[in-house]
C-alpha cells in the first residue's frame, strides 16, 4: 500500500484559480489521441462533467495531499471520486487484468512503470496544457505518462528510540536499530530506497548491487524491520528508521510531533524521481482521467501536491510562502541526483524484485 497518512486538507480552489485553468482552453489546444481526434480544454471540460465521476488507484487522500485536488475537482467540475489504494505494480496489473472492462480511469506509479504500462498497451496519451514545462526526462514523447512532482529518498528517525538520527548510508549501517524499507518486491519508494543505497556505495542505476550487499548486511544482523511502517505503528514507536520519499517523511512528521522525528536526506548519496499519472486505454470515464491529469500540472494542483510536500514538476510555480516554508531547505539536497537513464532503471527494476528476494530477504530474521 503507497500510505494511510492523514493530511491536513488545503484550502479550496478560489474563482481566480478556476478561472486560470479555464483561460488555458483559450490560449492552448490541448490533443489527446484518442480516435485520433484534437480535442480542446473546454471539448474536455464539458465531456467531463457529463460523465461525472473519476475513479482514481494509487491516489488516496493522504498521499501528497491528493485530497486538496479531488476536493477541488468535485466544487468545480461537479466529479465524485472514489479511489483504490495499491502498488505502482498492482495499478497496472489492474488495467492489464480488467481489459476492456476497466474500472478504474487513472492511477499514480513510479516512474519505471511508466514506460512498462506503455509497452503493455495499457495507457491513453495526453499531453496537457502545461507540456512544455514539464523537463524532457519527465515525460514521454507522445504523452503516455508525464510526471507530476518529484520525491527525493529521506531518513524518518524516531528520536524516542534513536538518539543520534543518521544522517548518511554510513551512520545507518553502524547503528543497533531497526530499519524499515518497505516492499521491494513491488513498491516504487522501496525499490528507490535501494538504488539510493547502491549510489551511496559506487553504484548506479545500471549497478544496483552496492544497494542489495547493504541491504543484506542489515539482513544478517537482524536489523531489518518487519513491522508495517503504518502512521500508527510509527507513532506508537515500532518503528526506528524508515526510508521513505521525503513528502511522505515530512507528512508524518508533522502530523505526529515535529520534535521527535528528525527527517533528514543522506549526505552521501540520494536518488530524486517522481511519480506520473497513467490514464487507462480503457477508462469508463475518460475525459474526467484527462481533466484530472490537466488539473494536477495546473498551478493550483501543483500547490495543492506542495501542501503535501512534494515538489512540483513545473519550476514555473510560485509556492505560497506557508507552502515553501514546510519543505526541507535546498541545501540538504546537495547530494541528491536524479535518476542518470530511465532505460536503465526501468530495466534494473523489473530485475530488482527477484534480486532481492534471492539477495536479501532470505537473510532477514524473522
């Protein structure tokens, strides 16, 4: 599961923002090929608000503020949502498993899923409005996936249990403690949590072995936690460690005490990715899948994942100070880079799960 965090809900789209989204139709034709045909915003707008709804995997309400967006979405566009958490893998198992009969319109994965969605001939492409801002190692050519905010890999240190919070790769593997890295067998933060490691140790997303030895080392020495990093379990102390997205880190630290848990990224090597919307080739509601997407890379979308505490795809954006000031400075990003070859990773990922299965999780302790 992505997360069970609760946020606290941003405020509500005002008339000027929607009047924004709605001036973009004017000075933008946005295309999405399906039949083959140019379809504009308002061509979008109107088709939306006839079917009404938007089902949405991936995207709860607690993950990077995606209820600030559905909120918005239901008081300006009159969609119901309702969404079905899961993995990046499980989404696409899902499109793939229900064919023509698909029930879900748009979901949120990593970004090496992406490309595998296309080349299963799973997704519908949309560029949106906002298309040449988004970086050219962001998207896909045609439009099949385009990212929408990045995450950096963080350390979430429990100071109640830790005394001194690790602060690289290094300090985390000469502590006694336990730490939490999620399901590598299909989680896209998991599986960046490795890489992450493998950079720190000499490798890179064509190498991912320096982050499996890590990984395995904790294993043998026990120190490898088996208990579900839910926002619970972590409040109630039972977890030490846990790598996760730094939005994710920070949401939880401020939802439980911003003094006990210490956040910090890695200062000997971090990876920063992101996360794209895929629109089902077979959404029963279609035009909703592309308004939602149009709306996420809208200024105000944008936001709304900065309340969240992602990082917004679009440079362009302004984030209100209150929003800016949440975030970690940029100092601490000095040794975080973004993902060198998205070829290589992709490929590296799809081998990653049995690598690890094989490598590391045949050492951990039960």
């Amino acid at each position: 599961m992505k997360s069970f965090k609760k946020v606290v809900v941003g405020s509500l789209l005002s008339v000027v923002a929607v009047a924004t989204l709605a001036g973009c139709s004017s000075e933008n034709t946005a295309k999405a090929e399906k039949n083959d045909s140019p379809e504009t915003l308002e061509t979008i707008i109107e088709e939306a608000k006839k079917e009404g709804e938007v089902a949405s995997v991936g995207m709860p309400d607690t993950w990077a503020n995606w209820v600030g967006t559905w909120t918005d979405l239901t008081k300006e566009y009159g969609l119901k949502h309702q969404d079905t958490d899961m993995s990046s893998a499980e989404e696409l198992a899902k499109f793939e498993s229900e064919g023509k009969n698909g029930t879900a319109d748009i979901g949120d994965v990593g970004i090496s899923f992406g490309p595998l969605a296309v080349s299963k001939d799973l997704t519908l492409p949309y560029k949106t409005s906002y298309w040449d801002e988004i970086p050219e190692w962001a998207k896909d050519q045609d439009g099949h996936w385009l990212l929408s905010y990045t995450g950096t890999i963080a350390f979430m240190t429990d100071s109640d249990n830790v005394k001194d919070a690790p602060t690289s790769w290094a300090d985390l593997a000469k502590g006694d403690y336990q730490v939490a890295v999620g399901d590598v067998t299909k989680a896209n933060q998991a599986q960046f949590a490795v890489l992450a490691a493998a950079i720190a140790n000499g490798g890179d997303e064509g190498d991912i072995q320096p982050g499996l030895t890590y990984f395995k080392d904790l294993a043998k020495a026990g120190r490898i936690s088996s208990v579900d990093a839910s926002l619970a379990n972590i409040e109630k102390g039972e977890v030490d460690v846990t790598i996760l997205w730094d939005f994710n880190a920070l949401n939880y630290r401020d939802q439980l005490d911003s003094e006990r848990f210490k956040v910090t990224i890695p200062t000997d090597g971090s990876v920063m990715s992101g996360y794209t919307t895929l629109i089902n080739k077979n959404a029963p509601h279609p035009n909703a899948a592309k308004l939602t997407r149009e709306y996420i890379l809208s200024d105000e979308g944008q936001i709304n994942l900065a309340k969240g505490y992602a990082r917004p795809i679009r440079e362009k954006v302004k984030l209100p100070a209150e929003v800016a000031d949440k975030l970690l400075s940029e100092d601490q990003y000095q040794a975080a880079q973004p993902v060198k070859s998205n070829d290589t990773w992709d490929q590296t990922a799809i081998e990653l799960p049995e690598k690890w299965q094989s490598e590391v999780l045949v050492n951990v302790k039960k």
